[in-house]
C-alpha cells in the first residue's frame, strides 16, 4: 500500500518555523530540566553564527567557560532585554549546557536579577540553581563509592604487593 503525505505549502512551513522561539532566547524561556538533547543542538548551532574580533568574546563562543561567565559578569544588570543580553546570556547558557557548573550558578544568579516575569525569573533561576546541587550530589556519591572500592579492595587482599 501506497502512502501519500501531504506536502506543507512554503508559507505554512515558513510560520511553522517562525513559531519556534530563537535559540538566543532560550535562556529566558526554558528551565534547565527541559534542555534535552536537541534543544542543546539548537543552542550549540546557534552559537555557530556569532561572529566577534573580540578575543574574550571568541575564546568564549569557542566553549571556554571562563571567558563566557566573563562576557556575562561584564554586563550591568538590564532594565529591559536586548539582543545584546540576549548573546552574553546565551554564551552562558551554551557553557552551562556542556557542564560547566560554576556558568550554571553564574546563569541563575543573573537570571534572578532580570527584568523578565517574577514567576518565570523564579521558576528559571531555581532550576540551574537545583541542577548545580544534584550535579554536586552526583558527584559525591560517586566519590564515595569509589572510596568504598579502594577501602574494599585492601580488605580483600587485592592491593599492590610492592614494599
């Protein structure tokens, strides 16, 4: 059996598109928990079109944390969101987003201080906030668990014979 799919006119594919929020605003729309795999896509093409003779700001579109939290910090706190916010945040965001934790505590403390909706700014600003301390949970029980296999493997005779 034969299927026919009926095809989208240019117009209908175009306010499909157009529909979609840009990726550079992001940062203001989505809690940390939803930026599954293709919004993380859609952030990391985005950063692609960002272009700069600046060397801070290179270094940081490039994926260099320290340089994006700097590009961040440098800007004064807005009364009204702008492009301009928009990319420094964005910067952010995309550092956070490759795991970067101390961009993710960056990224909540400024989106508490931004002129968007008290509810959203709460919400948004609380999940990067929650992400950091069950990524620093993770991070501990992974220690001790291997701590626990190193104490285990003395107990069991399986540490080096070497003095």
């Amino acid at each position: 059996m034969m299927r026919t799919t009926k095809q989208k006119k240019l117009s209908e594919t175009a306010a499909a598109l157009s529909a979609r929020p840009a990726p550079h605003k992001f940062w203001r729309m989505f809690p940390a928990e939803t930026f599954d795999e293709v919004r993380r896509l859609e952030v990391a093409r985005h950063m692609g079109i960002f272009a700069t003779t600046d060397k801070l700001w290179r270094d940081a579109i490039a994926g260099d944390a320290a340089c994006a939290a700097a590009v961040a910090l440098q800007m004064k706190v807005p009364t009204k969101i702008s492009y301009s916010v928009d990319v420094r945040m964005t910067v952010l965001l995309h550092a956070a987003l490759r795991g970067n934790d101390g961009c993710a505590l960056i990224l909540s403390h400024l989106l508490s201080r931004m002129p968007i909706d008290a509810e959203l700014r709460d919400r948004l600003a609380t999940s990067w906030l929650t992400r950091n301390l069950h990524r620093a949970s993770d991070v501990a029980e992974k220690q001790r668990r291997l701590a626990r296999c190193s104490i285990n493997a003395g107990h069991t005779g399986e540490q080096e014979h070497g003095s």
